[in-house]
C-alpha cells in the first residue's frame, strides 16, 4: 500500500508542473485580438498558396503580390515587371512542378503540368531538352537565367551567387544523346565560352532523363 501512495504522488507533482509550464507559456504568449488572429491566419494561408499567373507568347505573367516578388527576389526566378514578375516557360514549369505557381490562359482556364509541357513543346523546339538540364541544375542549387544574348542556351552562377551579384561562372548548352554535335559546332560554343569569358558546360540528356555534365577549358600547350 505505501508504495501506491507514493507512485500517486509522483504522478500528482508530475501533473502539476506540467500544468504549471503551460500556465508560464500562456501567460508569456501575447495577447492579440480576434481581429488581429484572422488577419494572421489570412497571411499564412496566403503565403502558402501558390501564385497564380497568366500565359502569354512564350511568357509567363505573375499577379501582382509579395509573394510573386519573392520568386524573384530570393531565388532569381524570372525579371520584375512594374510589380509583376515574368517567368520564361522553363521557369514557369518548374514552379508548377514545385506546387508554387498556378497557371491559368488568358480566358482563365487553369493548366495541368502535363498541358503545360505539351503547350510549351509546341510552342519552343528543344524544349524538354532544355528543361530537363534547367530542372537538374536548379535542384543542384544553382540559378540558371537563359544566355541569348551570349549565343547559348544558359549562364548559370555558383552557388551562392545571384546575378547582379557577381558574373556567371558558366555558359551551358543541353543536348540530348540522340542528336550529333560537329566540330564546328562544338569549337563554335568554346568561341561563345571564350568571348564571355566563361567556363563551357555541355548537358548531355539520355533517355532516362539523366543529365551528364560535360566542362570544357581551354588549354595552351
């Protein structure tokens, strides 16, 4: 019998301070009011929505919020656009893979990712192609902004590195296993390298969509 007592009282102390550090969290939490906990809950269901945009020729337009900007802000994806942001179709697509962007038609019908992909195939040969490397490189942690300009496909910047930052580390071209790259073409795309004073990636795509990277330096003999 004195041991049941005592095994009743270490469970009443037990419950007591459990009772007593609630108490100390309730009274250290602040008080807020009906008003202010609606608005809160709005903001993080809001936060977790995923932004809605709207496809365009070969572009994408995000809404105007914080939340569209943040793509852009944090992670580089896309250009400002007087409050918006605007989304090449690669970008695009990899936010609606991530369940952070909604796409819609301009009439507002809403896009699956797999309409979504044959829309864009139809609309930019290579497209798959180029984003299956986009994608790999993307989860690698690298920001990867298209290089027309340059005369290749991507610049990607380190890691860590945003661009604005410091220069792109690379020029990136994909390809896919099946198609033929000439000499010509190949000494064309150490040129582009060379000229922008860039390192040259090749992405090379199999039919398992895996990707082997392929860096190429100049060496002086």
């Amino acid at each position: 019998m004195p041991a049941k007592k005592a095994t009743k009282k270490k469970a009443t102390k037990k419950t007591a301070k459990r009772a007593a550090k609630k108490a100390v969290r309730k009274a250290a939490r602040p008080e807020i009011s009906e008003e202010e906990e609606g608005e809160l809950v709005s903001t993080i269901r809001k936060a977790r929505e995923p932004v809605r945009a709207i496809l365009g020729d070969e572009q994408v337009l995000t809404e105007s919020s914080d939340a569209a900007r943040d793509l852009y802000a944090q992670s580089r994806y896309g250009e400002l656009d007087k409050g918006r942001v605007q989304l090449s179709l690669l970008e695009a697509l990899y936010l609606l893979e991530k369940e952070k962007l909604r796409v819609a038609s301009a009439a507002g019908r809403r896009y699956t990712t797999e309409q979504f992909i044959r829309k864009a195939k139809r609309l930019q040969p290579g497209f798959w192609t180029r984003y299956v490397v986009f994608r790999d490189m993307r989860n690698r942690g690298y920001i990867v902004k298209t290089a027309l300009k340059f005369g290749a496909d991507f610049r990607v910047y380190d890691r860590g590195i945003k661009p604005g930052e410091d220069h792109a580390k690379w020029v990136l071209f994909p390809i896919h296993e099946s198609n033929t790259l000439t000499w010509h073409d190949f000494a064309a795309k150490n040129r582009v390298a060379h000229s922008t004073k860039k390192r040259l990636l090749i992405g090379v795509v199999d039919e398992e969509s895996d990707v082997t990277y392929f860096e190429i330096a100049w060496k002086r003999p």
